[in-house]
C-alpha cells in the first residue's frame, strides 16, 4: 500500500459564482522512502494540488488516503493526528516563520499542540533536529530576522520535521534561495531523507531541479497531470510534448545546447473548452486533438502519459 | 599602450563606487561594453548588480549615492552630467527593463499613452504619428491585434505579455544600451526563453549593446558576449563567455558553476557541490571577501584584497581578468602562458 494515494481530487474556487477547478481530477501515489516531483508553471495547480494533500484546503471531489485513512473529508478536530505525518516547507522563508517568535518557539509550537506534555522531551526533540539542519543551539534564543534567507529555510524545514512525519510537501523550497545556497538547501533534503526515512512530494516550477532531485516526476498542465515519468525516462525519453518544451527551455550552461523549441503561447491564455487543453501551445497537436481530452494512459512500463500521440 | 585599435566601447564604468551612509556597498567595479554586444552582469542577491545596473542612469534608492568613479556614455560622465541632460539620455540614448513587469506599468494609463509617451517626450512626434509607431512597437515585440491591445490597460496583459510592452516602451526610441535586470526572473520557463528570445531578435535588429542583469548562468551561456561575475561588490572574473564557461579561473566563479544543478546528476549519485557559508560571512573582514568561504583559502588571502588583474594579454575590459591572490601570485607563469 502506498503512503499517500490520491484518487480523482479535484479542489475548486469560486468567486462571484463563477467556479475556478484549479485541480481537476488529479490522481497520483506516493510510496514511503519516495521523492516524487511535481512540476508545472505558475497557475497550473500545483501548490493548490500541494495544499490540499496537507489538507490546508478542502477538495470538491475526490479522495486523499494517508496511510489507507481517506482524509479528504476530515474536519480540522479529526486532521490533528493526521498533521502528524505529514508536514509541510513552504516557499517564502521570509513569510512563513513568525517575526515576532524565537525560533525555539516556532520550532516548540507543534510539539505542544500535537500533546508532548514533557519539557524535557520537547528540548531533546527540538536538539536533535537543529543539529541535523546545523543550526546551533544558541540560535533557538534568536529571532528570524537575525537569520539569512538559507538559514531561515533550513528552520521552515526544521519546524516540519519536528514531528517525525512520514511525508513532507515541499512547496518550492529553494526557488526564494540564491544558487549556492540552493545546492546547500538540496543536499540537506537528501540527507534528512536517508536519515529520518522521509517521503517527499517536491513541487517545483523548475524541472532541472526537480529532476535531479526526484525518483518520480509529474508534470502538470492547467490542472491536470500530463506525464508521470520516472528518473531514467524523464531524461531520455519524455512523452508528453510539453514536458519535451519544459525541457528544451532550461537554458543550459553548456553554450553548445542552443534552446531548440520555444513554445508560444501562454499558460491560461484561451483554455480551450474541448479536446487537449494544451493543444492550443502544442506543435504537434492534430485534429483528433481537437475533439477528444486524453486521459492519462499508464503505459507497459509503468510510466502514464496523457497525449493521444504519444 | 600597444593594443590593437578597438572600436570605442558604448559603455565604460570606470573604478564606479556606491555608498550607503552606513557604508560602501560597490566597490570600485570596472567594465565596458562594445557596440552590439552584450555583457552579462552576475552574481547572487546583495552583490550589488543591480545597483551597478541603477546607478548608470542615477536611478539609485534615495539613501545610495554614487561615491566615486566614472560612467562614461559618448564621452559624457553620467556621474556628474546635469539632471536636464541625463533626461535626454534616460529613454533615448540608454533605456532600462526591470525584473517586475506586474509594477512598473502604470496600472490605471493605457498600455498605448506609456508607449506614447516616450516617444512624444523624445522624438517630437504628432499624437497621432506617436500612436502609429507604438502600434508598430507593440507588433515589433511580439503582441498579437496590436490595434486593440494598444487601447488596453496592463491588468489585461499576462505577465509575459506585460514585460514584452516594458521592451516595446524601453527599445522605442533605438537607444544604444539597453539595461535589462533579471528581465526574466519573475516569468516561468517556456516565457523567459520567448523573452530571451526577444530581446537578443532586437539587439540584432537594432543594433543595440546590452547589459544583462541575472543570478542564472545558463541564460548568460545562452544570450552573452561576455560575463563579469561580482561578489560581495565586486567584480571577481571578467571574461568571453566561451573562455569562461570552458574553464572560470576564480574560485567563487567555479563554485558557481559547479553548484547549478548538471545536466546528467541525480542525487543518488552525487550530491551538488556547495559553496559553504553565506555571503554575510565576508563582512567586516580584511583581505578577499571570498576567503571566508573559498575551498582553496592560503594565509595570503586574508592580508589584502586582490585587485583584478589580466591573466590573459589585453587590457581589463576586454581580456580576461580574476580577482585572486592565489591565481595572479602563480598567473604569470602558467595561466599566461596556456592562454595567451
């Protein structure tokens, strides 16, 4: 049984009674000790997708099994256990850790609220985390703002990881973070994995992070899941074409890769009502195209691929 | 000096300073910039490229101030010209792209009266001529029915789109030197390259130098003639793009390239090499600002700070240069020669 297993989610918002599926039947799994990436541009669900497995929103439709417990409906009184396992790091290391607290009690916060009574087991938990994220202990005396953006994100992740989960969502941890800091931020996700036995659901607008970084890789588009590939065929033989463009535009430090195909168009730009939703920026798109919405079709080797051609 | 005639660069800065009143935040950086081509400008967040980028047009936040050096444009010092004259020159001779499209459009003027604008206040042109040539500027960079986007307003454009009109806006009077900083940065993927793309059609067609502010070298790989790299108000490595990314010389320039994740990696494999530390650990230290976290640190780098030096022949703006004791103490011998 897998860890995570969501089935069909859909999560929706509405304004001015006009109704917005920024999650459109989405299905994927997540087995323990997996890294699974998720990729996609700006608008395209991801972080909503993200959002609603940690249950800080509620789909419209479908279901989240953690563990093989359907959380999907869970009022917040029942979630709290849940929130145990799984956790998440967000973006913005300047937005999400409260200015006006220690860091010792950010990082103290969930392990009270989660019913571990015991001071000492508190510290000793809150110990050996900062020791695994090399902050020090003089540290938890300290206040955000006196930490740089790096350090900051190594405490969002901290702060996760108090609790022992078994999944983490990851929601663009490095993408606020300088280039050398990026490295040192992604070495310590690898290393805190092997240590602590993690799963990971990486989300990502950046797709050569993700696929240094994960065994999996799923790459959405308006919604939905276009490709689910893992690491060896995501490299050597993506299906889908957007995730072919997505790759062809990773501009490349080796000066003799030139950026073969640039696709035109915009995310958002004219959804179209039937058929593919990429068909309006896809270049190979054909009339069947047109009419008819590829579903996501698992293929023999255990990848799935949603495109008619492909 | 015996060098072969060049043509003169568009742009040189010369030893420029900017300081704030706590302290210095650029430190005497020198480049220039030939006709046509471009200079990429990188380095990480706070090493002061982007100022370097705001003070060519005396565009700085209100408490920086540019505390020494030249900016030298068609022979005038746009350190000391007047503000009259540097009027003329912003829009015209020297225009700036920023990094947010979403908040450097007036949100409640039309896209079409801020193209218009420049052209009217530049070129002297009619209304009606002015309008005409912004419906030309909007087909230029790529928007699609340009007669009716010209009458829109920017909350009706998607970001790509919005920065296309800030290029539409910046390249309208042919300027010389086009200053992009991080003009991709706040765009996804498939949209920074129609962007980059964009840019380097009208850099040829116009026939314009840019300067191109990024913190990602593979868009310095993709759309550069040459790459300064700067750290902590520096510059520590300046060279050709196809000299640089064949080998840098400094180690900060290495570590750099090294750490953006590789082409074939995966992490069961090998982990990304880091650069330990933070920038903020160089502060208040004597000798290179780099030591702190530079793998192959000696004695020697904490007594002085290196000057940049050529390692290769040719003068500092045009050769290739790095700011490191330990390169320029055994530079002459080996370096010197495998290039040059």
């Amino acid at each position: 049984m897998p860890l995570l297993s969501v089935e069909n989610l859909r999560t929706s918002y509405t304004s001015r009674g006009h109704t917005l599926h920024a999650v459109d039947g989405v299905s994927l799994e997540v087995a323990e000790h997996e890294t699974v990436g998720l990729v996609g541009e700006s608008g395209c669900g991801k972080s909503t997708l993200g959002k609603t497995i940690v249950r800080l929103l509620r789909p419209s439709d479908g279901t989240i099994r953690l563990d093989g417990q359907d959380i999907s409906q869970l009022d917040e009184r029942s979630l709290r256990p849940v929130r145990r396992s799984v956790q998440m790091v967000f973006q913005d290391p300047f937005g999400s850790l409260n200015p006006r607290q220690r860091i010792g009690t950010i990082l103290d916060t969930p392990l009270k609220v989660h019913g571990i009574r015991d001071p000492e087991e508190r510290r000793r938990r809150i110990l050996d985390i900062t020791s695994r994220i090399s902050i020090p202990p003089e540290a938890l005396q300290r206040y955000p703002h006196e930490f740089s953006g790096g350090q900051r994100q190594r405490i969002g992740i901290a702060r996760a990881l108090v609790l022992n989960p078994k999944l983490v969502v990851c929601d663009e941890p490095v993408s606020a973070l300088d280039l050398s800091i990026q490295a040192q931020i992604l070495n310590l996700l690898v290393d805190l994995k092997r240590d602590l036995g993690l799963a990971y659901l990486f989300i990502s607008h950046d797709l050569s992070v993700v696929r240094y970084f994960a065994d999996r890789v799923l790459v959405m588009y308006l919604g939905r899941i276009v490709e689910s590939a893992d690491h060896a065929t995501l490299w050597r033989n993506p299906r889908h074409p957007y995730t072919r463009a997505l790759l062809a535009a990773i501009p490349s430090a080796r000066q003799d890769k030139k950026l073969a195909a640039v696709l035109a168009g915009e995310v958002g730009q004219g959804i179209p009502t039937s058929g593919c939703r990429f068909r309006t920026r896809c270049p190979v798109a054909v009339k069947q195209c047109e009419t008819d919405d590829p579903a996501l079709r698992k293929l023999a080797d255990g990848n799935a691929v949603a495109c008619h051609l492909a | 000096m015996s060098l072969p005639q060049r043509p003169h660069p568009v742009l040189e800065v010369l030893d420029l300073r900017i300081g704030f009143p706590r302290g210095e935040a650029v430190h005497g950086i020198t480049f220039a910039i030939e006709h046509g081509k471009t200079l990429a400008l990188v380095g990480e967040s706070g090493c002061g490229k982007s100022l370097t980028a705001f003070s060519i047009l005396r565009l700085l936040p209100p408490a920086a101030s540019i505390a020494g050096g030249q900016v030298v444009f068609n022979g005038q010092d746009l350190a000391t010209v007047s503000a009259r004259e540097l009027r003329r020159i912003r829009g015209k001779g020297i225009s700036i792209i920023l990094q947010e499209p979403m908040t450097s459009l007036n949100p409640v003027l039309t896209i079409g009266a801020q193209i218009c604008e420049i052209i009217r206040r530049h070129e002297g042109l009619s209304r009606s001529k002015a309008k005409a040539r912004a419906i030309e500027l909007l087909d230029l960079v790529g928007i699609a029915e340009p007669q009716r986007r010209h009458d829109q307003f920017p909350h009706n454009f998607s970001g790509g789109m919005r920065q296309r009109v800030m290029i539409a806006i910046a390249v309208a009077c042919n300027p010389q030197l086009l200053i992009a900083d991080e003009p991709t940065t706040a765009l996804d993927v498939t949209i920074q390259a129609q962007v980059m793309e964009l840019l380097d059609r009208l850099r040829h067609q116009l026939s314009m130098a840019m300067l191109l502010i990024t913190h990602d070298l593979g868009a310095v790989a993709q759309w550069a003639d040459r790459v300064a790299v700067m750290y902590a108000g520096r510059i520590v490595e300046q060279a050709s793009v196809g000299e640089f990314f064949a080998g840098p010389k400094h180690p900060y320039s290495q570590g750099l390239l090294a750490s953006s994740v590789g082409d074939e990696a995966h992490y069961t494999d090998r982990r990304l090499t880091e650069i330990k530390g933070s920038v903020a650990s160089a502060a208040g230290a004597t000798g290179c600002s780099f030591a702190p976290r530079c793998p192959r640190v000696a004695a020697a780098c904490h007594l002085a700070q290196p000057a940049l030096a050529t390692i290769a022949p040719g003068a500092i703006r045009a050769g290739w240069s790095v700011a490191c004791c330990q390169l320029q103490a055994q530079g002459g011998h080996t370096d010197a020669v495998a290039v040059g």
